[in-house]
C-alpha cells in the first residue's frame, strides 16, 4: 500500500469526520467558529500521531504477542487517556506557548472516539509502523479539513432564514450530512 | 490471568508514569487557585465567561475577574472567596452590561432585506440596513446570548438590560457585531472618553466634560433623578456648580435648536436634579473601586483639582488636595459670587467630595509651605497642579497702579474672603465705578459692585456686546440691574487727582473693521475721540493667567515647561503629562482662564492619566479620541419633522429685590418644567434622531 493512497484515502476517502462519522461531537461542538475549529483541528493531529504510535507498539509488541487482541478496547482507552494527561503536563511544563494555544482543548480529546477510531482502524487494517504513523496524521488532518470546512459553512448559515425548530445542532447535522454526500464523490478513488 | 496481569500491569503503568509526570512537570499554582476553584460551583458551566471554573478562578487570583464571579454559587460563596483573596466583597467591582445606542427604529433604511434573523448576518451585508453606522440593529443577538434573561428587546425595539440580573459574563458583548452591548466596570466607564466611533448627540460631543446628556435627560423624563444625577456624576462631580454657573456650550449645538431656535434648556435640567438631590436631605451614594495603596497629591482645589481628586479617589487611589486658600473650591469659590454659586451649596458638593475619603490641606502654598520634593518625601506617587489662573492681566497703560484701581480677580477673591469672614479686610467700594473687560469676571465685578451699593456703575469694552465672551444670561442680568455699557471703547490712560486717587478713565472710540483670526471683527482706534469718564473706583477684568511664581521657589519645578501665556505645557493637551513625568495638569492651569466645565473635563483627562502611570502604562491620549471636535456628519442644517415648542424659561429674583442683597439670583425650574422640558430632547443619538413623538 503506497503512501499516497494512504494520505489520499484517509483525508478524502475514509475521512474520519465524514465517511466514518466518528468524533461527531467536536465536530458539531467546536464549529461554530473558525478559530476554534483551526485550534481543535491543531490539537487533534498532535495528539493523534502521538496516540496513533504508542497504540501501534502497545498492540503490536504486546497485545498480539501475549495472544490478549481482545483487551485491545479497553487498553487503548487507558493509554490514550493517560497519553493526553500526560501530554498535558508536560507540555505546561515545557511548552508553555503550545499549551496556551492547544491546552483548552487537550481534556475535550482525552475520550474522542475519533482518536479512538483513528487507532482500531490501523492496527485493522495490520499497517506497518510508519504506514500506522503516516495514515494516524492524514486521519487528523482529514479531520481538520473537514471541521475547518464546516466552520466556514455554519459562520454563514446565520446569513441563512432557518426555521425556528431547525436551528443550531439540527441545522448542523443537515449540513454535515449534506457535506458528507459531497465527501461521497471520492469514493471508489482509492 | 494474563489478561488480568495485563491489564493490572498497564494500569499500574500509566499511573505510574502519570504520577511521576505530575511530580517532573509541576508547574507552581498559586494555592488560592484551587481555594477559590472549590468554592465555585464546579459545574463548567461558562456563565461567568471563562472556559471552566479552573480559568475563573485564575482569573480571580490575578484580579481579572471579582471575587463573585461564579454565577450559581451566589453571595455566600463570592463573600468566601473573597475572603481567600482578602479583599472585601462588599467593594469589589461590579460588572453590568450597557447598551450604549439609543437607537431604535429612527434612521432612515438602506434597503430591505427579508428574512435575516440575527445582527451578526445583517451587519455583514452593507453594515446592516440602517443608514445609522454605529447603531443598534435591532435582531437581539445579545438577548439570544444572554443566558440569564437579562436583557430584553425594549419598547423602542431595541434590547435593554435589566441590571438587576445581569451578572456581567460578557456574552452579550461578544455576540454584538456592531460593538454596542459592552460588559464594563465602573473605572471603565469613568475613563471612557468620547471617540470618533461612538454613537453621541452634537450636545455630548460639544460638552467639555463629556457628560451623557441625552441619557440623563432620558431618566429625568423617566422620573429616574437618582440615575440621572449618576449619569452626570460619573462625568462631572460639581454638578451644584455647574447646573448653576455653566454656559452651556452643549445648547448651541442642540438640534431642537436648527428648527425651534431655541435649545433644551439641557443646564437648567442638570440643576434641577443636582438640586433634587440636595434638598432629599441624603446623599446618593457614590461608589469607589477596591483600594490600590498609590498616593496621589492634587495641588489646587479648584474645579480641575477638585474633579480629578474625585475620579481617582474613585479608582481607587488615595488622594489628598494642598490649596493656597482657606477653604476648598478654588475660583469657583473665591472668583464666583455668591449670587451665582450660593457658597452654602459649594460647600455641600465639596463635601460630597471629600466624603470619599479625599483628605485636604488649606492655607498650604506651593513653593513655600510645600514642594514637589516635601511631597515625594510623603511618598505621593503623582503630582497633578490645577493651580488655576489666579494672576490679571494688565492693561499697561499710564495710571494703572494709582490709589482705586483694582484688578478683577483680586477684587472679587479679596470680596469673598471678607464676606464668608475669612478675612477683615475692609473693602473700599466707590460711588462711581468703572469695570473694563467684556468677560465673565468684568460682569462679576460690576453686578457684585451694584450690589455693594455702588450708585453708578460702567463696564467698559473694546468690542461691541455681540463680541462679549461673558454668557448671553450674565449680559443681560447686567443690563437689567442698571449697568452702563460702553462699547467700542479703548481706554487710554487712567486720570488722576491731585491726591494721587483715581479720578477718570480716558478712553478712546473705536469703530470695527477687518475680522481677525478669532473670526470677531477687529476694532480700529478713531483718531481725536478721547473720552473722560469719571470714576473713583477702577476694576481691570481683562483676562488672567497662571501664577508659575513657584518655579523661583521651588527646586524640583525649575525646570517645569511652562508656555508664554505661563501656563503649563503638557506635551499632548489629551494626555496633560508635564515635561516631569510624575507632574500632570489640568484646568486653568492647562488652558488658560477658561470655563469650569472645561477644568472639570481637564481635571478627567488628567486623572487618567495619572491612573494609567500609576499603573506602569503608558500614558498615551484615548484612542480615535473626539477631542475638541465633532463627529463628521452629524452635526444638520436642518432637522425636518420638529414641533414647535417654547423653552422653559428660567425662574429669577425680581430685579429690585436681587440687586440689593447677594441671595442666589437665579431659581431652579420646577419638577413638572423640568419634566415637560425633558420632553424636548430629541435623544439624538448619532446619525438618527427622534422624530417628535407627539406625547
């Protein structure tokens, strides 16, 4: 499997907002305005190429070698927890600038089950460790891509006249659906 | 088990690693942080506008936000907290939303435009439909906003707070496109200064205090005197005064004026509740910020100095006030009589001030009882010198200095210091005065020499009356109380008797001709005209400036810049910071001989000036500031749709009985005039204006 189709298919494709629908609430929470879309998606694709390595190698080197696959849930729940947690303090510590830019929104990802998704999908899919590390970016930026997008759609859907009881998340969830139709269009091209 | 192991073994793990990681990367929290944090209710809930109650209470430990911050926790828990930051709760600052236009379905339409539904999308379509840029616009994004129903969509379609919910989170000034809605403190609103971009009437703009006038209007027709008086107040603290002796510079640019030629009679109604307040018999009470320990001295407690004692006193400094006088109130005190500004109702307002806890030194001067250095030694932070413009003029002609001969200022100082009993000084007054100078102080003179018992007396000015600086209402309160006018007159020199006294003013005609750069026309000398006019009592009222004599006895004030009309120069006339940093000034001092509402506006600028040093900022003019300048557009030629209506004329003594004793002269409107008269106020806001509602 090229690189190339791993970054195409996992941005456009399999985009994990769009054709997964996963990560849904972030999607609808965060993009109400671009600037905290351009945040969360920042946020997201720090933490998922970091969570997207340490799974690979807790999966591989262990869960697969002690024949425990089936704890693979609820280990990777634990570690990309404690992974954010982590990523958190130090990067107070350390980083005191990245943090003040990416430190509000580290707790909303520490349950994201797009990161969560992002993961399941590589080891499904048996990636090598840098074909795991390549699709883990592409999966984040497919999901910066598409939050980003649908920020500057719901910025101009208060342009639009909604009924009363279709206003807000309903609103939203119509446009996202009729994003994804758009996303549809790529299918077939990896 | 080996699932269990696992599982145990990658639990352990991360906690391990999550525990040493804590101890690595500990980063020092100020422990009342997590104090402060339990106290509040936990819930994330971001009414208070922080992400989280962690943030809040960050914010509250760097004292961004007051101790009741949190929104659910309630009064128990802000008393608790407060308590941890050891500051009192009770004087902590409140945050309240305002919406500043007063706008409404006023401004003509652009175009129309169906179907939007929230401010935000309108005004990204030509900046909404209104022709009114800086306006409300009407769709309630706040109101959707606020979470706490405190705001509502009022009478005049525009929303309204109700202060008594709001919590001041902020949301409703975020949702605002149009930066209208805004969350202030009370030190925000005392420092705020007109701009370019505000929505003001032509009176607000014009005023030199910069006081809300068509608001305090507003709450007087709506009965609210409380507010109104806060609404000068927060501009100007010598309301008394000003409702008494102000000219009124805001009437002449009032747009009831264009078509009915006659303005609100906007001063008569800052009386009226000024007056309302003191005859209640109580004090409303006036708020201070949280103490911040800077020491401020004001020099001169006049208007200027009296005014930015009170603003910083209300910011939170602590301020004493050093005067050369007996008694505090500077020229508006010793150069105002007592027919025009009774001293009884000076001394209520000074006291007033005072009340804050502003401490004051009388009979101390500068230059001999105090310097700069005496002060700094003190440990006063700043320095502000409203020293006013206590020194006249002279008219440098032969004679001035003979026996009868007075100058303006001098004459009325010295006046009241005998009569209030400050002085025994016995003050001559002639049979036959003469008072030369067509200013407010030349008509001080001559009305309080009518009232001295002087049988004749003549005011002498080189310009004709329409050229008079003195206020049209003094002019004329002149004429009826029998003053002699003589215009178009030069003097000349002074004649004297074989004693040495006064016995003459030879004066030469004039005629005018060319206008001069003051845009008044210049008057010419008539060659052979000279005039004898008999006297025994001289008064030169032509003008007065700073008295900078302390720059010889004072070291540290050497080298203050001072201008060639001896005033003090500041760098930028917005900022009013000396060439000496830690010196500011204001008033008289600042502009020369100007009007009390200018030194009480001066005496603002300065205190924020000197709020902002104090605060280690810089110390630069207001931003887009409208200073001494009108709005572009906003003032009309003609304002169509106006009715008819006649100003409330202003109740005075009879002519004979006032002119015999030195009772207040000019009466306060009654409630039901001022009420009728408010009426009148066309509440312009800035590009729309209010037809006239037929009541």
């Amino acid at each position: 499997m090229g690189y190339m189709e791993i970054i195409i298919g996992c941005i456009f494709v399999n985009n994990i907002l769009l054709a997964q629908f996963l990560g849904n609430c972030p999607f609808l929470g965060t993009s109400k305005k671009m600037e905290t879309a351009v945040g969360m998606s920042m946020a997201v694709i720090f933490v998922l190429v970091l969570a997207g390595t340490i799974t690979w190698l807790i999966y591989d080197l262990i869960l697969v070698r002690f024949d425990l696959v089936y704890l693979r849930t609820i280990s990777f729940i634990l570690v990309i927890a404690s992974l954010v947690q982590f990523v958190e303090m130090f990067l107070k510590k350390s980083i005191p600038a990245l943090y003040a830019g990416l430190g509000i929104f580290l707790p909303l990802i520490t349950t994201n089950c797009a990161v969560m998704g992002a993961c399941v999908l590589n080891v499904d899919k048996e990636l090598t460790f840098v074909q795991s590390l390549v699709a883990s970016f592409a999966y984040a930026v497919g999901f910066g891509l598409a939050l980003i997008l649908f920020a500057g759609v719901r910025e101009r859907i208060i342009l639009a006249r909604v009924p009363k009881q279709l206003e807000d998340t309903s609103i939203g969830l119509v446009t996202a659906g009729v994003i994804a139709l758009a996303f549809y269009a790529f299918k077939g091209m990896v | 088990m080996t699932a269990f192991l696992f599982m145990l073994g990658i639990g352990g793990a991360c906690g391990i690693v999550l525990a040493v990681a804590s101890r690595v990367f500990y980063v020092y929290e100020d422990p009342r942080i997590a104090e402060i944090e339990s106290l509040t209710s936990g819930a994330n809930c971001g009414g208070c506008g922080y992400t989280g109650c962690a943030a809040a209470a960050t914010a509250v430990v760097g004292k961004k936000a007051k101790p009741s911050v949190c929104v659910i926790a309630g009064m128990e828990a802000a008393t608790a907290i407060a308590q941890v930051m050891g500051m009192d709760p009770g004087t902590a600052e409140t945050l309240l939303s305002e919406n500043e236009c007063r706008g409404g379905d006023r401004a003509e339409d652009k175009y129309e435009y169906m179907g939007v539904t929230s401010c935000s999308a309108i005004d990204s379509i030509h900046g909404g439909k209104r022709v009114c840029s800086i306006g409300c616009l009407g769709y309630g994004d706040c109101i959707k906003a606020c979470i706490f129903d405190a705001i509502e969509m009022g009478p005049e379609n525009y929303p309204v707070v109700i202060e008594s919910k709001c919590v001041g989170c902020g949301a409703c000034q975020t949702a605002c496109p149009k930066n209208i809605i805004k969350v202030k403190t009370m030190s925000d609103r005392l420092l705020t200064f007109n701009q370019f971009d505000a929505a003001l009437s032509p009176c607000a703009q014009t005023c030199p205090a910069e006081i809300d006038i068509p608001k305090y209007i507003r709450q007087i027709r709506e009965g609210d005197y409380e507010g109104s008086v806060h609404t000068i107040r927060e501009r100007n603290p010598l309301l008394l005064s000003c409702g008494r002796v102000c000219p009124h510079p805001c009437e002449d640019k009032c747009r009831r004026d264009i078509e009915d030629e006659e303005p609100v009679s906007i001063n008569q109604m800052k009386r009226f509740v000024a007056d309302f307040e003191m005859n209640s018999g109580s004090r409303f009470n006036i708020p201070c910020a949280p103490s911040t320990g800077k020491k401020v001295a004001v020099i001169g407690g006049g208007p200027a100095g009296l005014s930015c004692a009170f603003f910083l006193r209300r910011l939170g400094h602590d301020v004493e006030i050093f005067d050369m006088m007996p008694k505090l109130g500077g020229m508006i005190r010793y150069g105002i009589p007592e027919y025009r500004l009774p001293k009884k109702v000076l001394e209520w307002e000074i006291e007033g001030i005072l009340n804050l806890g502003i401490k004051s030194h009388v009979n101390v001067k500068l230059g001999q009882d105090i310097t700069v250095d005496s002060l700094k030694e003190k440990g006063f932070d700043a320095i502000f010198m409203g020293i006013g413009a206590w020194k006249d003029y002279n008219l440098g002609i032969e004679g001035e200095d003979l026996n009868g001969c007075y100058t303006g200022i001098d004459f009325l100082s010295r006046f009241s210091l005998t009569q209030h009993g400050d002085s025994d000084e016995k003050i001559f007054v002639g049979k036959k005065c003469v008072v030369i100078g067509g200013g407010n102080t030349a008509i001080d003179c001559v009305r309080t020499l009518v009232r001295l018992g002087a049988d004749e007396v003549s005011i002498v000015y080189r310009r004709t009356r329409k050229e008079m600086p003195a206020n049209m209402v003094e002019i004329e309160a002149a004429e009826h109380e029998g003053i002699n006018f003589h215009f178009l007159a030069a003097p000349n020199k002074v004649v004297a008797d074989e004693n040495g006294n006064v016995k003459g003013l030879e004066y030469l005609k004039m005629e005018l001709g060319e206008p001069d750069e003051s845009g008044r026309r210049r008057p010419v000398p008539i060659e052979g005209s000279e005039t004898v006019l008999d006297t025994d009592m001289l008064v030169t009222a032509i003008g007065q400036g700073p008295d900078v004599s302390f720059k010889e006895t004072d070291i540290a004030l050497e080298n203050l810049e001072t201008t060639r009309w001896s005033t003090i120069d500041s760098a930028d006339p917005e900022t009013l910071q000396t060439n000496i940093p830690y010196i500011f000034t204001g008033g008289d001092s600042a502009t020369g001989a100007s009007l009390v509402v200018e030194a009480i506006g001066g005496g603002r600028r300065a205190a924020r000036s000197i709020h902002l040093y104090l605060n280690g900022e810089e110390v630069t003019p207001v931003k887009r500031s409208l200073f001494k300048t009108h709005i572009p557009g906003t003032i009309f030629e003609s304002v169509p749709g106006i009715e008819q209506s006649t100003r409330t004329e202003m109740p005075e003594l009879p002519v004979d009985e006032r002119i015999k004793t030195f009772e207040e002269a000019d009466l306060v409107i009654t409630q039901k005039d001022a009420i009728k008269e408010s009426k009148r106020c066309l509440d312009c806001c800035r590009i729309c204006y209010n037809r006239d509602v037929a009541a």
